[in-house]
C-alpha cells in the first residue's frame, strides 16, 4: 500500500465499458476537485475493458486539471477486485469509490469526505433513497437486495449500497481480508467500525449500458451466500430431517401395502420412489458440499484477486 497523505481525499474509480462517459467523468471529478479541502487524487483502475476507455484517459488524463493514477488490469477481473486494487493504490486519508456510469450523484463523494476526514467514522455507505431507472429494474434491484439482506447480511439498508468511503486505516482491515470469490460489501459491513449513512437518488443512466447483468447479480449473491453464512447447510439439514420422514412414511406406507395385497409387484413401489427421491437429495448435498470444498481450495491457491498490466500517474497540469 502506499503512504497515507494526511487531510487528503483519493477518489477510486472502477472503469468497464464506459468510453461514451469519460468526458463527463473526467469534467465531474476536476469539479470535485475544486470544491475539496485538501489534497486529491483520482485513481482510475480500467478492468480490462473491451473499449477505447483506456486509451481516452491515458490521452486526457494529463490535462484533466488534477494528480490522478492511471491503472490498467491484463484482464477483467469484476468490478470488486478492481476497487481493491484501487483501495491498495490510494494515498489519501479518505478513500472514496465512485461509479465510472455517473449514475450516483459526484457531489456525494465530498459529503463522504466531511463525514470521515476528522476521524468520526471509519466507513460512510450512499443510501439511495430512489432511483430514475425503469420499473423492471427497479423491482430487480429491490428482489437482489432483499434476498441479500435476507440470506447473507441483515445490516445492509434495504436500497442497497453501491458506492462507499472509508479511512485509510479501515482500508488496512479491509485489505487484511484476503479470500477470493467473496464479497466486498458484505467484507466492509463484517467488519463493523463506525458508519455513516448519507441518502441520495440515484440518476437514470445517460451513457451505455450497465455490465451489472442478472447473471453477474446471482453469482455475487451466491459468493456472499457461501462466503458468510451456513445457510446452505442449514437448509441440507433441514431437507436431510424432510427426508427422512418422507422416508419414514414412504417405508410405512410400503409396508401397510404389502401387508393388504394391493401391490402388484411387492416393493416396486416403494424401491423406486426411495431411489429418486435420495438420488437427487444427495446430488444436491454434493454440490453444496462440492462448492465449500471447491472455495477452500480457491483460498489455499494464494493468487492475487488481480493482476496490473501498467501503471501511470499524472501530476495536475502535467503535459
């Protein structure tokens, strides 16, 4: 990690897909800028995205009007090991993250930076309070978010947090967390600290189109699921007890069967339906078991959650 920079904001900046947004981007963080109390840097980590993102902040990024790093990852490695990366690359002694889409208002990051910078809190979330997006995501944003705080952490406000400040030394906890195919956000809320909430709306997306797919929200759920709780087997449990009073009755009612003459074929009945039901009973005990035993792994292996492929910084003013 690098040194802290004391009285200074960095603020993070994940980059995938945002090419049509980086004019307005670069234009709202030198507006941060000027508004900031302190030092400031911006740390833009590009995760390995398929378009000309790069390329335009490696040509604007030295006339942007403020100190900035420029990293750039071999491949796309997800949104939250990019942020990581950039949580390890910060100076500043508040942390901020920022979505490269613009959706969240930029003006929140300074009410981040006076919620932290003298050592009142150790984290600050955005809370939305609405958002301007179409009334199908809105109702599959608020599905994700309530089967999260529901199965994985009850802590987290019912809106769901996007984005996030914390202190230098909470980043240090934070950085401490090395497991692999986890969750960030469930991380920052594990680790307790003092929080601060600040409420916004967030704005309808006026550039591209979110990577934030149903597929991507349904394996971040299922990492969090199998990363901190023991719901999965809990609910092994709970059907190993169904089916054994499934088996208890089928066994019974089998047996009344053969006693009265009414099967055919004795014990076909009750052979088969023992078979099914336990075959694909213990198919499902195997791959929830299969999946403990497949993250364990993951974690003994050691890699880095990402891999830099360069790294530049430009000083403000710089040509």
């Amino acid at each position: 990690m690098q040194p802290v920079l004391k009285d200074s904001l960095s603020l993070v900046v994940p980059v995938y897909g945002n090419e049509a947004s980086i004019d307005a981007l670069l234009k709202a963080i030198a507006s941060i800028r000027q508004r900031c109390q302190g030092g400031f840097e911006a740390v833009f980590v590009v995760d390995g995205s398929p378009d000309r993102s790069y390329a335009l902040l490696h040509e604007r990024l030295p006339q942007a009007g403020f100190p900035s790093q420029l990293i750039s990852l071999s491949r796309n490695f997800g949104a939250f090991s990019a942020i990581r990366v950039g949580l390890e690359k910060a100076r500043g002694s508040v942390i901020a993250v920022m979505a490269a889409d613009l959706q969240e208002p930029p003006e929140l990051v300074l009410g981040f930076y006076d919620a932290l910078k003298n050592d009142a809190h150790d984290v600050a979330f955005g809370v939305r309070e609405g958002r301007s997006d179409p009334w199908l995501s809105k109702l599959a944003s608020s599905a994700f978010w309530s089967l999260y705080r529901r199965l994985v952490m009850r802590d987290i406000p019912k809106g769901g947090v996007d984005i996030f400040a914390i202190t230098a030394r909470f980043r240090e906890r934070l950085l401490s967390l090395g497991e692999s195919n986890t969750s960030l956000l469930a991380q920052l809320f594990w680790l307790g600290g003092r929080r601060s909430f600040i409420s916004y709306e967030r704005r309808s997306r006026e550039h591209g189109k979110s990577a934030w797919t149903l597929g991507k929200k349904m394996r971040y759920l299922s990492d969090s699921i199998f990363a901190f709780t023991d719901l999965p087997v809990r609910i092994l449990i709970a059907l190993g007890v169904v089916a054994m009073t499934i088996a208890i009755v089928l066994s019974v009612v089998t047996l009344a069967a053969k006693l009265s003459g009414l099967v055919p074929v004795p014990g076909y009945t009750g052979t088969m339906l023992t078979v099914l039901f336990f075959g694909a009973f213990n198919s499902l005990a195997l791959g929830v078991v299969g999946t403990y035993a497949w993250r364990a792994f993951e974690n003994t292996k050691g890699r880095p959650l990402a891999v830099i492929q360069s790294e530049e910084t430009f000083n403000e003013g710089s040509e």
